[in-house]
C-alpha cells in the first residue's frame, strides 16, 4: 500500500491531466505510482517520457522490451 494517495484525474493539477488521461485510456486505470507521480507534474512528464524512450528507440524489438519489462518486475517483486 502506497504512503502517498494516488490522485485521480479530478484531484491533479492540470499540468498533470492528460497525462493521466492517456494512462487511463491505455490501461483502464490509472496505476498507483503514477497517480503518486501526478503530486509533481514535471517528475510525472520526465517518468512517463523516460519508460517511453526503449520503445522510441528501435534498439529493441517489441518482444525483448516486453521481457525485459517483465523481468525487471520480477526483481522488485512486482505484482504485476
């Protein structure tokens, strides 16, 4: 359980918005840790710019990044 509520699109600041918006339309949800993120719009923007960069860089194919994702849930004991 997070420390930090999450926020909803409703309760973050507008910077924050359509980021939101975006994960939830992609996901259905909005996941806890970047709902904590949208606290400060300029961490969550830099985050969600960053997780998006191996996919923009077509050193991967999709397979790997898939795994490569997986794994690294796996280390932290992701439950995803």
């Amino acid at each position: 359980m997070a420390r930090l509520k999450p926020l909803t699109v409703a309760e973050a600041p507008p910077a924050a918005r359509p980021v939101l918006q975006r994960a939830e339309a992609a996901t259905g949800r909005i996941s806890d840790g970047i709902g904590i993120q949208a606290r400060c719009p300029e961490v969550l923007i830099a985050s969600r710019a960053l997780n998006a960069m191996p996919a923009k860089s077509g050193t991967l194919p999709a397979e790997i990044r898939g795994l490569v994702c997986l794994r690294a849930a796996q280390m932290i004991t992701c439950p995803f």
